[in-house]
C-alpha cells in the first residue's frame, strides 16, 4: 500500500487546547485518526508528523523519501518564515 506522509509545523499540537474560539475545539489526535480514516478509504497509508522545530521537520524530509510517495505539509507559522522548508 502506498504511504503519505502529513506533516504538521510548530503548535498544531496545540489544536483544541488553545484559543478555541479561533482554532476550534478539535483536538491535534482526532484530526490525526481523521487523515488516516481518510486515507485508508482512499487506498493509501498515512503518517502523521508533528513537531515545533524547523529542522525536525527537514530531517524527517530527508529521511522519507524511499518511504513515501508524497507528502502533504501545514507548516503553520513556518509557511510565512521558512525558506529552508519551502526550499
């Protein structure tokens, strides 16, 4: 089965907890149990992958090309600010 990796940038393990009003109350695990439902419906795997440092997020780019055949990023705040990630 094919694998996609969703990655996700700085706070977004902080969905649900912090600012409901703007970020909803959702939590960061059922948005993850959600892509991965939808992937599998849709005939691939996924892994989700979180983490609040820019270079954990480039390493594991690195380090995943054999194993995926895409990847999907919301880099949060990195999207505005990161040239190394957008690169």
């Amino acid at each position: 089965m094919k694998k996609i990796l969703v990655m996700l940038g700085p706070n977004l393990n902080m969905v649900g907890i912090r600012e409901k009003g703007v970020y909803g109350a959702e939590t960061a695990e059922s948005i993850e149990a959600q892509i991965k439902d939808y992937a599998l419906k849709s005939g691939f795997e996924a892994e989700v992958y979180q983490s609040n440092h820019e270079g954990d997020l480039i390493d594991k780019i690195h380090s995943s090309r054999e194993e995926f055949c895409g990847a999907v990023i919301n880099a949060g705040a990195l999207t505005h600010y990161s040239y190394a990630l957008r690169d």
